[in-house]
C-alpha cells in the first residue's frame, strides 16, 4: 500500500448509524494523494467495498480543491449494536492502493417503539381504558 489517503468528510458522518433492517448514508469529502491523481475510489465498509458514485469535481461552496466525491454507502442489517469501520479506499496512477481512515462508526438495530395500546371497549359504548 503506497501512503495514505488525505481524507475529510464534507458533512458529519453521524456517529450512530441505526441500521434496522439495513440502510444506507450519504457520504461526501475531500480526499488527495502526495503520488497526484486518484482511480477507482470506493468507501470501506468492515473490509467491504462500495463504489464511490462520483469523484474529481469541485466541492460545494466554501471548500477548496478538485478532489471532492460522494457516495450512497449501504449498511447490511445488525441484531446488535456494533462499531464499523469506514475507509476510503483508492488506485494510484501507478496502480498501488492508497487507503483513508473515514472513522469508526456505531451501527445498532432500530429501537422498536410499543405501539400504544387500544383502550378495551364496554358493551354498550364507552371503554375501560388502559
């Protein structure tokens, strides 16, 4: 692996991700290499890949530079809550992998809220409430 990935997030990357039954975030940031241009960008997610959408154009207003991307990061369903860790990964012009800490992130299942209960009806009208 050649160096390290110059990495920022443009937005927050929140620090808990409720997952559920899967997900998935919106990413976006800078990222530069000292050997110059960068290929094949992709967000790491626990070692798994996931192509960066677009890559190479200027970023939003009040940032600097041309090395801004994105991309729509899924996040597979958790029966627990687990760290996972988010990198982003890219090709060098010469073809030698160059990897960026994005951070580690807390990924937990929904909380399931209860359901408020129906108040029990009384024959001939009314309830008897809960």
């Amino acid at each position: 692996m050649e160096g390290c990935l110059r990495v920022s997030a443009i937005r927050p990357i929140p620090a808990r991700i409720p997952v559920g039954g899967g997900t998935a975030i919106f990413l976006d940031g800078l990222c530069s290499h000292p050997a110059g241009p960068l290929e094949d960008l992709r967000v790491s997610v626990d070692g798994i890949d996931h192509p960066v959408l677009a890559a190479g154009m200027l970023p939003p207003e009040g940032f600097k530079g041309s090395d801004y991307w994105w991309a729509i990061v899924p996040f597979e369903a958790v029966s627990r809550p687990r760290l996972a860790q988010l990198r982003l990964r890219a090709r060098t012009a010469r073809g030698e992998e160059a990897l960026g800490e994005l951070g580690n992130r807390r990924a937990s299942p929904l909380r399931r809220r209860r359901r408020p209960r129906a108040p029990f009806a009384k024959p001939g009208g009314g309830s008897y409430g809960r």
